[in-house]
C-alpha cells in the first residue's frame, strides 16, 4: 500500500512535468509556425515588392519575381494575371484551394503586382527543422524522466519497506528485527537513522505496554481478594434479624458498591488483554446474557418499582468472549436502571443489534458528546465511578462493535450496540415481560 502510494504519486508528478512540457513544445511550434507566416513570410513579400518597384523605376520592364516558393503575376506581362487573382484588392489575401497560399497585391500609382507565395513549403520547413528537432528532444525529455522515475523509486524503496514492516507488527508481540535496514541501505545513512530509530521506538513500545498490561492484571488480581471478603462479611451481618433499617441500608450500600469494584475489575482485566489475547471467542446469547444481567440486576435491587421490558425479535449471537459481552451489555443496562428513578427501563433486541432505552432524566447535547471520556459524571449521575461507558466504549472499538448514545433532557436515553457480524436465530420461546 505504501509502495503504490508513493510510486504512483512520484509517477504522477513526472507525468505531470512531461505533459507539461510536451504542451510548452506543442505551444511553441505554433506560435512559430504562425509567427514565421504572419510576419517573417508577409515582411519577406512587402520587402520584394518594395524592391521590385524600385527596380521598375530604374529599368521598366524588368522581371518579375519568380522563385521556388514566389510567383509575380502583373497585367501586360507574361502570362498575365489569373482569372481567381485579378480581382482582388491590395493587401494580403490567403487562399487553401487548390494549394494553400498568401498572395500580396501592391500597386505604385495605376499598376499593381501579385506575389503569390507558397506556404506548403514552409509547413514542410517547420516539419523539417521544428518538429522533428523537437520530437527527438522531447523523446530524450522522456526517456530522462523515465529514468529519473526509477532512479527516485529505487531511492524511496527502503522507505516504502520500512512502512510496510510497521505496518505488519503484531501489537501484541512486536518484533523490531526486521527494521534493520539491510546491507544495500546501510550506506544510506538517513535511512539506517530510520531504521534504528523504530527499532528503538518499537522496544520502548513494548516494553510499556508489557508494563501497563502486567500493572493492570496483578491489580485487578489482588482487588478480588479483599472484595470477596467484604461482601462476605456484609452478607452474613445481612443475615442477622436484630439489624435496623438504617444500619441494613447502609450495608446494602457496602454490598452495592463492592459489586460494582468487582465488576469493575472484571472489566480491567478484559481491558489489559491486546485484541482478545487468550479470550476464547465462542457463539454467545445475547438474549441469555441480558436475561443473566436483568436477573442480577433484580438481586442487588430487589424493591426497584422500575418496570423492565424485552423485545426479542430474535435470537442474536455473537462471536465473542463471553466476559466481554457480560460486559458492555451489563454496564449499559446498569446505567439505564440506575438513571431511571420511575417509569421503565426497555430492551429491544434484533436482528444484529441491541438497544436499551431508559425513561430517566437525559442528558443535554454536550453530555452525550462526553459520555465516553473516562471519569465523565453527569451532573445527575448517582454512584459509579464514571468509567462505565468507557469500558463498554473501548471493549466495542476493540471487537468492531459501533455504539451510540442518543439522549435528549426529560426524555431518557436510548443506547444501540450494533454486531455486524452476528447472525439471528429464531426464538425458542417467547420471554415474559421482567
């Protein structure tokens, strides 16, 4: 891609310069050609009728002119004048039957003489010592900038590869050998320079996102641990009967939010992993995990009056791992059922598509714009950690899935996730309303 790019841009450009020249060429025989018979050819013919009479006055009944490309006519001499040129009036007069020719009629006094030249034999001069001259230059013209053309795409070559290589590494497991420049390059030194140069940028590279994916597991890692014991601790002081209502609120809070930093680093985890590395892609149930999701929803919100809603028109599968699915679908419908304080919350799911719309209060036009940018709160948002739709943003971009948020103040939110390569089975069964 980069080599036909770059080739077919410099191949343009020469091509553009020999058009150009070859116009200028073409341009400028013209010019000569009508140059030579509009004025070299009319001041030869004013100059030998001048001529002419001058000799007349000497010596009357002189010659008249008569060479290769030049024929005198004058009445009373000769053959006289010809019938097509008698009645022509002094001047220049141009004529293309039966041979194209310029005939100048001069007078002195009652007398006149027509000189009737030739012009074929000058288009054969200009043939002769114009164009031909002209067309061996510009085939030389050619020729060197055919050969500058290969001279310039041996030249680039080396770049062209380079762009190639970075554009073939594997994000996962970059491997900079191959930007060595090769022996012919090394004596291009700016070339060796580039080399060595993403060679060392490619490690750097590699080296930081070793870093960042290996921060990003252990930490996530080492958050379950004390979170599962959090949430164990809470559910057995749940359990107990001599708990207020004030205390058995503020536990649920615990719970809540201890679920919310695991699913949180869940989503981490998911995140730390280059373009799937060692995420099993199997046929996963959108309908089943919205179902899942709905149900645990359900769990940690038990008295929710928010009604919820599931259209399936479908049985959509999607080719995925099933932790990444989990994923977006349940941090959208967390979001739907956490900004809804009455009304409904509903599920659509077609064919290649879901979509999640919500009742609640909305967001204004610049709200939506930010939606995606980490650690963006809605000045109604309530709980989270402002990261939720980031995570679903980065895990869509990463498995080609396009999302929107469309959004409007007292009028609710509607998210679509689109999966352009899923495929739609029929229903099973209907689901009932949840």
């Amino acid at each position: 891609m980069a080599e036909r790019g770059l080739t077919r841009r410099l191949g343009r450009e020469l091509l553009l310069q020999a058009v150009y020249i070859s116009l200028a060429v073409v341009v400028g025989v013209v010019a000569v050609s009508h140059l030579i018979e509009n004025s070299l050819i009319r001041q030869a013919l004013e100059s030998e009728a001048e001529y002419y009479w001058q000799r007349e006055q000497v010596a009357p009944g002189g010659a008249l002119p008569d060479t290769k490309n030049m024929t005198g006519y004058r009445d009373g001499m000769g053959a006289g004048v010809p019938a097509e040129l008698a009645d022509l009036p002094p001047g220049f007069h141009s004529r293309d039957e039966p041979r194209e020719t310029l005939t100048l009629v001069s007078t002195s006094g009652e007398n006149r003489l027509f000189l009737v030249f030739e012009v074929d034999q000058v288009d054969d001069l200009v043939v002769l010592f114009g164009i031909i001259p002209l067309a061996i230059v510009l085939i030389v013209i050619y020729l060197a900038l055919y050969s500058a053309y290969r001279i310039s795409r041996r030249a680039v070559s080396p770049l062209v590869r380079l762009a190639e290589e970075v554009r073939n590494l594997d994000p996962a497991h970059p491997d900079a050998t191959h930007l060595g420049a090769s022996e012919d390059e090394q004596s291009d030194e700016e070339i060796r320079i580039l080399s060595e140069a993403l060679q060392g940028l490619t490690g750097r590279i590699s080296e930081f996102a070793e870093r960042e994916r290996r921060f990003t597991r252990d930490a996530s890692h080492e958050l379950r641990t004390p979170l599962t014991v959090i949430k164990i601790a809470v559910d057995r002081l749940l359990s107990s009967e001599q708990l207020g209502d004030e205390k058995r609120e503020t536990l649920m809070r615990i719970r809540n939010s201890a679920t919310d930093m695991e699913q949180l680093t869940t989503a981490f985890l998911l995140l730390a992993r280059e373009a799937g590395e060692g995420m099993a892609r199997e046929w996963v149930c959108v309908n089943e995990i919205v179902a899942a999701e709905l149900e645990r929803a359900s769990l940690i919100n038990p008295d929710s009056s928010i009604s919820v809603e599931v259209e399936e028109e479908t049985r959509l599968m999607v080719s995925a791992p099933e932790k990444v699915l989990e994923s977006v679908i349940g941090n959208l419908l967390r979001n739907a059922l956490a900004y809804t304080d009455a009304g409904k919350v509903s599920v659509r799911i077609g064919e290649g598509a879901i979509v999640i719309e919500d009742t609640g209060p909305g967001m204004d036009p610049g709200a939506v714009q930010k939606a995606f940018q980490p650690y963006f709160r809605n000045q109604r948002q309530r709980g989270g950690f402002g990261v939720g739709l980031t995570i679903v943003k980065r895990l869509t971009d990463r498995f080609g899935w396009p999302v929107t948020i469309d959004s409007e103040p007292a009028r609710g939110t509607r998210a679509t996730v689109e999966f352009p390569e899923a495929r739609a089975e029929p229903l099973v069964q209907e689901r009932p309303a949840t």
